[in-house]
C-alpha cells in the first residue's frame, strides 16, 4: 500500500541518498536475488553469527535499520538515470514472481539460509525501511 501511495504521487521529498529510481530498483534486486541467488555472499560464519543475529534483532523489532546507501554485494550499480516507471515496474514484477515462487530460494547474502515466510518478512521490512525516507507530496 505504502509502494502503491507512493508511486501515485505527484512529486516525492526524500532524506535518501538515492533517488527513487534507485531505491526502486535496489529493493527489486533484493527480492529478485532471493530466488536467482546474490551475486557475492558474506561468509558462512558471518551468516551464521552476526547475520542471523541481526535478523533476529529485525525480526523482533517488526522493523529492519541498515545503511541505505550500501548496494547489494556485487550488484550492478544503480544508475541515477534510471526512468521511475521502468523502476516501478521492474520491483512490481520481483514482488509478484516472488510470491508464485515454488522452487528453492537462495541464501541470503547477509542472513544466509532463510524459509519463504522469513524472506517475506525480510523484503517487507527492508522494502518499508527504504520507502520511510519517502513522502508523498500533494
């Protein structure tokens, strides 16, 4: 709903780094890289430790805290040019494959292994953490 009030907004101020392009895309990748798999991980005791930990502290919370100017480990770069629409579209089309997945989901690159509803939490809160940098203007 947050995306949808968003979107359909008129003009957007932001306390963000990225644009909303970037944003948009950046949070796409996410939940795309959840079933094609992250293009470099942390390591497997980084994972298990302190990744699993702050999932857990997120997990508790309800809510995800993290840099929001740090990309995906390995992931393209996010263009400043990049059309909004196209954007919009591109995290619309992740957020729908991803909820008709079936197959297996890959580990995340921080959190390591993750069951479908634990990666829903998890791309709802970091999707929620970047669009609160958001807000609609009339």
């Amino acid at each position: 709903q947050e995306l949808t009030r968003l979107a359909g907004a008129s003009a957007r101020t932001s306390a963000a780094a990225w644009n909303w392009a970037q944003t948009l895309v950046h949070c796409a990748q996410s939940i795309e890289y959840s079933m094609t798999g992250f293009p470099q991980a942390k390591s497997a005791l980084f994972q298990r430790t302190v990744g699993a930990a702050a999932f857990g502290v997120f997990t508790w919370r309800g809510r995800m805290s993290h840099d929001l100017t740090e990309p995906i480990p390995g992931a393209p770069p996010l263009q400043a040019e990049t059309d909004e629409a196209k954007a919009l579209q591109r995290l619309r089309a992740a957020i729908q494959a991803f909820g008709q997945w079936t197959g297996a989901l890959r580990p995340h690159f921080a959190y390591g292994e993750l069951d479908k509803p634990s990666f829903e939490q998890a791309h709802a809160m970091h999707l929620a953490n970047h669009l609160s940098y958001f807000d609609a203007r009339a």
